[in-house]
C-alpha cells in the first residue's frame, strides 16, 4: 500500500483541540480536506505528521505554539479611541475588521473590548501561543 509522502495530494479528516480538548476547527461532517504535502500553506509539522501515512490511518500530533502560529504579543493589542472609527461602523467584540497601516500593508484584527469612549483591538492570531493537538486521519492518497 503506498505511503503519502511530500509531493503527494491527500484527502484529510482533522480534528483541532487545544489543551482543555476545546475543538477549535474540525473537517468531520464535511468533505474532506485536500492539500499537496509540501506545497500547501499548512503548518509544516501538519505536514510531516500524514508523511508516511497509508490510507485509513490515523495519528495525533501536539504542535507547540511555537511551532504552530507563535507566542502571543501584547504589543499587537491596541485600544482606540472610538471617535476614530466611522459613524456607520458599530463595533461588536468578536468582529473581525481589518486595519490600513502607513505602509499599506492590512493587518486583520479581532474586537476584543467595546465601551463607550474606546474599541480594544488585537491583531494576534487567534490562535497565537497555544500549544494544538490534531488527530488526523488520511482518507486517500490521490
């Protein structure tokens, strides 16, 4: 039976916990995953967990945040005064917004905080310096 190696397309099932066993992202009740090992934006341990995979199996894999999307820095946390946003824009906590730096570069953010003279914003990942555990199952190797 052939083994995923790097080059191969695979379909995957994953399931995303992090250390309470939170699932923060799951591929079941839906299609599989498809991504080519080695080409693909996926975190590289990810990667390297399906090589050498048959089809069928399965594997769990703990990623440390600093191997996943790094630690959290509370530099990248802003609090703006809410005069600076537009009249028509009513920020929510949870919102995803995007901000313009001066050197055009866009840098998505997360509402964190809203009261009624600022607006918290934190432009860390989601997921930044939390260590991710995967099952992951290879369905086929295409």
């Amino acid at each position: 039976m052939a083994q995923a190696k790097q080059g191969d397309t695979v379909n995957v099932h994953y399931t995303g916990r992090l250390d309470d066993d939170t699932i923060f992202e799951t591929s079941q009740g839906h299609d599989p995953m498809q991504f080519t090992v080695g080409v693909d934006r996926l975190l590289p341990a990810f990667e390297e967990t399906v090589i050498g995979m048959n089809p069928g199996e399965s594997r769990t894999t703990k990623i440390p945040s600093a191997e996943a999307y790094g630690p959290y820095h509370e530099e990248m946390v802003i609090i703006i005064d809410r005069q600076r946003f537009p009249d028509n824009l009513n920020p929510e906590i949870g919102q995803e917004l995007e901000v313009h730096q001066s050197d055009g570069q866009i840098v998505p953010v997360l509402v964190t905080d809203v009261s009624e003279s600022s607006v918290t914003l934190d432009g860390n990942h989601p997921l930044a310096g939390k260590d991710l555990t995967f099952d992951i199952q290879l369905v086929e190797i295409l």
